[in-house]
C-alpha cells in the first residue's frame, strides 16, 4: 500500500510538531493538518515563524522547510478526509469534569466526533491512526463507529502513541526511541495498514526501532510509559522532603541511586512537581480502568503517585508562608516561569498555577514573568482554577492580585519574594546582585527548581530555600 495523502485532525502539541517531521522526511507525500479553531490554524500559517502556536526548539526550521511544499494546515476538514489515504486523529483528550468518571476518566468526546466526522465523509477505503493518547480499547469504540456507517466504505484502526517529552519533541520525532505501531496483525487488511505507517516512519527511523503490537498493548503501554516516568518523578520528590529533614542533599542522593544501572539517571531531579498535559492525566486514566475492573489495590498503587505531586507543589507553598512569617497577604511574590518545564509554551497542569492558587487564597500579590507564556494564557489559567473551585478569589480580582510582565526584573523589583518555578536556562545569567538590591529586605529566593547557584546568593544575602535541600 503506497500513502501519498496524509491529514491530521487537530493542530495541537502533537499533531503539529509530528505532521512537520513526517512532511520534513517524506517530501512526496501531502500531509495536511486541520482543525476547528480558525485562528491555531491561521497562527500555523503565519508567516512570521515566531507565532506559531506550539514553542518547541526546531519546530520553526522544520514548517519552514516544509509549509507550501507538502505540508498545509487548514480549517477544511472535509476535504482533508477525503482526499486522504490515513487519517491521524490527534485531538485533545481531557479528564473528565462531568459526569461518571468525573476528575479521572478520559473525555473522549472530541474523539468521538472526529469518527463520526470522518464516518461521514469518507468515499473511500482509509487508514485511522490513533495518535491522541486513550484509554486501552478505544480502538474498539471508534472502530464501531466506522463500521456502522453503511456507506460501504473499509476503514482499518490503529494506535500510534506519541511518546514526546514537550521541549525535546522535534529531537524526538526525528530520533525516536521507538515507534510502536498497534493494530490487528492476524489479518491481511490489518497487517497491510500496519505495514504502510511503518513505512513512512522507516524513511527515517530504523526499523528495529518501529514496534508492531496489538493495539491494545499499543495503547496500553502509553499510560503505562508515563505512569512510570511520574512515579519516578514522585519517588525522587518524596525523598526530597525527608533530605530536607535529615540533612541530606537530594542531588547526591539521586546521583548515587542513578549510578546503578538497573536504576538509571533519568527522571530522577526534585523539583517542585511534574506538570503537563500526560502524566497526570494519563495516571488518572490508568487509576479509573483499574477501579472499572475491581483492581482496586492497583489502582490505589498508581493513584499515591499523583497525590505525592499534590502533596509536593503544596509543601513549596507552604514553605514560602511559613518562611514569609506565616503571612503572604499584600506581599509581592515574584515568580520566575509559568511553564511547566523550560522550551515549552504549555501550560496544562503546571506547578506554578497550583503554587499561585494557595498563595493567592493567602492574598499574596504575585507577578510573574515567563520567556513564551503569554498573559492571556496564565489568566486563563487562573480562571480554570476558580470554576474548578480550586482558587477561592473574585475572577474581578486578577488583574489587581497577579500581574504579568514582560521583563524578569520588572517582576522582581519591590518583592518579598522570588520563586522560580520553571527551569528556564535564562534565569542562571541574571543580574542576581542587582535583583537584591531591588528586593525587600530580607530577600527569600525559593528555588523550585535547583537551578540556580545557591552560594552564590547567599553570599549576595539572599535568605535561600531548595527543593530537598
């Protein structure tokens, strides 16, 4: 099966980047990308690269080379599926806030769509590619859609999990790990499709390296992936508040548990807690499946993994009041980082929002800078919090409790405090000892990241904290 025709139905974190690699490598086949939301696609298209809607380092090189020669992003979603010989479905899949399942299960509502939208469309055979990360068997819910259309048209399902880390996507996508293709390989049709996506990923990723499964474990070893890498994450954390308390240094201590090689390095640095779109998510994801199924204790396994974040972005807070005189109420606290990592826009689930929400019940004023989070986006965010009931202000009191700046020691001038929330590599170079001298005496700096060089600050007169320190 030769594919010359390739859509993508949503513009977001991953469709975008992936679509951009996979048009990069395979410069004879049309890739389209689309989606419902008019200005993304319209940000995509703009002509200065600068604006895209996803920040990932690389990202602009790659639709530069690309856009106008076999890479496209459009609103017309009914073309795009019907000239397209494999449709990737990369569309956002939340936690449900509604409903049964409410605050774990996926809401596959968007998804759901999509099938009937292609369902509808579609005049001919085509290839589906599961790309947005689903429960285990959501194959099955969207092949019975399809198959149920009537029309009389073939469709064939598969799963093919992204396994990004955002910052590093574009590295990723073009030195992928492994790819890992799932779908039903005991039959011809099945096989077949399987064969041409690994086809278009072998242009450029060895082959040993492109994993064929049944799409069940395809989709499986998704959630699986990530719960992993956040239980890392949390067990590095858990023992960062017992160094705090014993005298320990958590960097040591990874550093000699991550000399073994049955441990690793990797995924093992303190911090304020993990953020993003996929680890809590998915953990919460893999929580519900287990509890469906009366596995119970594994599910209160994997759901102690998420309450150790929560546990760990509270503690900073808390740390911040108790250091502040156990009152933040009409102190400045500056935050350096929104983000919930370094090279990255993405703000979904980030620390710093959870660190803002109990300062500001506390009525701190908080001023924030970040190198590629807009006050558009960290206002929104805010306001997600206060109709979760997870930030008890008036969404009237925003603009006078949180300011966003645009330079970092704007945000720092006149603070009782700094709190560096994500791991920017800028914020290292600063003018530290000219921040001290704008700041309220005495200056707290916490570092939620253990990034910066402590002995130097101290030696500035910067009152310090660190994660695990």
């Amino acid at each position: 099966m030769i594919i010359n025709s390739i859509t993508c139905i949503g513009a977001g974190y991953v469709g975008g980047p992936t679509m951009a690699v996979i048009a990069r490598n395979c410069p004879d086949i049309k890739v389209t990308v689309v989606d419902v939301n008019e200005q993304r696609i319209a940000d995509w298209n703009d002509s200065n690269l600068d604006n895209l809607p996803v920040y990932e380092p690389g990202l602009k090189e790659v639709v530069a080379e690309a856009r106008g020669r076999n890479l496209f992003f459009s609103t017309d979603i009914d073309a795009a599926i019907s000239e397209a010989q494999m449709i990737f479905i990369s569309v956002n899949t939340p936690t449900k806030t509604y409903g049964t399942g409410k605050g774990m299960a996926a809401d596959l509502k968007f998804v759901e769509l999509v099938a009937r939208k292609i369902a509808e469309v579609a005049a001919s055979d085509k290839i589906v590619v599961e790309k947005s990360t689903l429960p285990v068997r959501t194959a099955q819910a969207i092949r019975s859609i399809l198959d149920n259309t009537g029309s009389g048209v073939k469709f064939q399902i598969l799963s093919n999990p992204e396994f990004l880390a955002e910052g590093t996507a574009v590295n990723d996508l073009q030195h992928a790990d492994r790819v890992l293709i799932g779908g039903d390989h005991h039959t011809a049709p099945g096989k077949e499709a399987m064969d041409a996506l690994a086809a278009i990923y072998g242009r450029w990723i060895p082959r040993e390296r492109i994993l064929l499964t049944n799409v069940w474990s395809s989709e499986l070893s998704k959630l699986t992936a990530n719960a992993f890498l956040a239980q890392r994450v949390s067990s590095i954390n858990a023992i960062s508040s017992l160094c705090e308390q014993t005298g320990a240094d958590v960097d040591e201590v990874a550093a000699a548990i991550g000399a073994d090689n049955r441990i690793g390095p990797r995924f093992l640095k303190a911090s304020v807690g993990f953020g993003g779109s996929c680890f809590q998510k998915d953990i919460l994801n893999l929580v519900y499946i287990c509890r469906s199924l009366n596995l119970h204790e594994v599910a209160e396994y994997w759901e102690q993994v998420v309450k150790m974040n929560d546990y760990q972005k509270q503690r900073f807070a808390r740390n911040i009041i108790s250091r502040l005189y156990n009152t933040v109420s009409g102190k400045k606290i500056a935050f350096l980082g929104w983000a919930f990592k370094k090279d990255t826009n993405d703000t979904r689930e980030t620390p710093a929002m959870y660190v803002a929400a109990a300062l500001l019940d506390d009525r701190a004023e908080i001023h924030i800078y970040d190198p590629k989070v807009s006050q558009e986006r960290i206002y929104g965010d805010l306001r997600n919090l206060i109709a979760q009931n997870q930030l008890t202000i008036d969404p009237a009191q925003l603009p006078d409790l949180v300011k966003v700046c645009k330079k970092p020691y704007d945000a720092c001038r006149n603070a009782h405090a700094i709190a560096v929330l994500t791991e920017w590599d800028e914020f290292k170079g600063y003018d530290w000892q000219q921040i001290y001298n704008d700041m309220f005496k005495p200056a707290f700096i916490f570092d939620g990241r253990n990034i910066l060089d402590i002995e130097v600050l101290k030696d500035i007169g910067f009152q310090t904290y660190q994660i695990g320190k």
